[in-house]
C-alpha cells in the first residue's frame, strides 16, 4: 500500500507543477457555473438544478482526456523505467496509476458541486449517491484514460485516441437528453451506458428527473468501474511485462 500511496503523491506533485492544468481544473468549473447562472438566471430553481446535474457529471469527463497523461510524460522522457526498476508489484503500479488519475477526474466535479451547494443554487437530499456515483465514475473513466495511456507513447496520439474512447460514451448517454427523449436504439444503448446512471443517480441525489431506479444505476456503475480497473491492469499487465 505504502508503494500505491508514493505513486500517487509523486503523480499529483507532477500534476501541480503545470500551473496551467491545476489552475483549469479549479476554475473552470466556477467559470461554467457563473456563465450557467448568467444564462439561465431566469429559469425556475428546480431547471436549474436539472442543468447544474449535467454540468457536474460533463466536469468529470473532461479531466479524463489528461487523466492518463503523467503516465505518457513518464513513458515519453524514460521516467517510467524507473518506476519498473523500483521494488514494486504491477498491482501496486495500476492502483497508483488510477488512483491518481481518479484525484484528477474528481477535482472539476467536486468543486463544481461545492461551490454550488454554498450559493444555495443546488441542494443534495441523498449526498451518498452523489458522492458514490462521481467516485465510480471517475474511477471508470480514470481506468480507461490510464489504459490508454499505458498503450501509448506519444502525448498527442493519447488525446486522440482518449477522445475517441469518451466521445461515443458522451453522445451516447442521457447527458445530452433524457432517456425517454431518446430513439429506441440509441436508449438502448444508453441504458448500458456508465455515463447514463451516473447521470441518473446524481439526478436521484438532488431529487430532479431521475429516470432509473437508483439502486441499478448505483450496481451497474460498480460493475463498470470494476470491469474498467480489470481492463487497465490487463493492458497494464502485457506492457509492463516488455521494456516500455
């Protein structure tokens, strides 16, 4: 564990040298919220609640796209030979990995939420399932980021190829619209979507528009970010066991 806590703390010391990227991660999502309430200041509180639920779970999406990317900076510059050198197990290396990446997912939601609870724009009547389905779902996105990033070696080339992954996830869940406002097909395949029930059950958890019972939302979420974390330390198992 102490070899999981040293990655971690030596992933995010990386991160916040990149002034740019740490500043991105806390503003942005105050920037959002103050062109959300700018823009729909008109609107009844419970609308609003119902756009700030789409914001927070969007939040979460984005960082994934540099989840991964201190791995690749790693890769790229030899860093990461050092971290094979070192006594610990490939276990040890992708729960360090996608622990810190899931920091970094977790940051832009996080703040988005708070700073809305403080200004009474939001209220969370179930603040477990909030808190449980934007960890999931960081983790499964995290998983996916590393996993690409443990694949690949170039920096552009990750952001590509990440984008490639998210993109069809985004479109294809209740972000965009409600399930009931979906054609058949494309529900179908949302109802199958992590992004779709973590959508729903932070629906559920301001008590706005939920659609899924949140027990399911709150299993299948599980089961993705478990499946998610399995798929990384596959790949992560192939390419640590080749020099990088």
């Amino acid at each position: 564990m102490n070899g999981v806590l040293a990655i971690v703390y030596a992933d995010l010391k990386r991160f916040s040298k990149s002034k740019p990227a740490l500043v991105s991660l806390v503003l942005m999502p105050i920037l959002i919220l103050s062109l959300v309430h700018v823009v729909f200041s008109g609107i009844a509180p419970n609308e609003m609640s119902y756009i700030l639920s789409n914001f927070v779970i969007f939040m979460a999406i984005l960082p994934a796209f540099s989840a991964g990317m201190t791995l690749v900076v790693e890769k790229q510059y030899g860093m990461f030979k050092e971290l094979l050198a070192a006594p610990l197990s490939e276990i040890d290396i992708v729960l360090g990995k996608v622990f810190s990446a899931s920091i970094i997912v977790l940051v832009p939601p996080f703040v988005l939420l708070l700073v809305s609870l403080l200004l009474g724009i939001i209220d969370v009547q179930h603040p477990v399932f909030s808190a449980t389905a934007l960890i999931l779902i960081s983790i499964t996105l995290s998983s996916l980021s590393v996993a690409v990033a443990f694949k690949i070696s170039q920096i552009q080339s990750f952001q590509y190829s990440v984008g490639l992954a998210l993109f069809p996830l985004f479109i294809l869940s209740s972000i965009v619209l409600p399930l009931k406002s979906l054609p058949s097909p494309i529900k179908e395949i949302a109802l199958i979507n992590p992004l779709s029930h973590a959508m729903d059950l932070f629906r559920f958890s301001v008590g706005k528009f939920y659609e899924l019972p949140p027990l399911q939302s709150l299993g299948v979420l599980g089961l993705f970010s478990i499946a998610s974390f399995v798929l990384c330390f596959v790949v992560a198992k192939k390419q640590l066991a080749r020099p990088v």
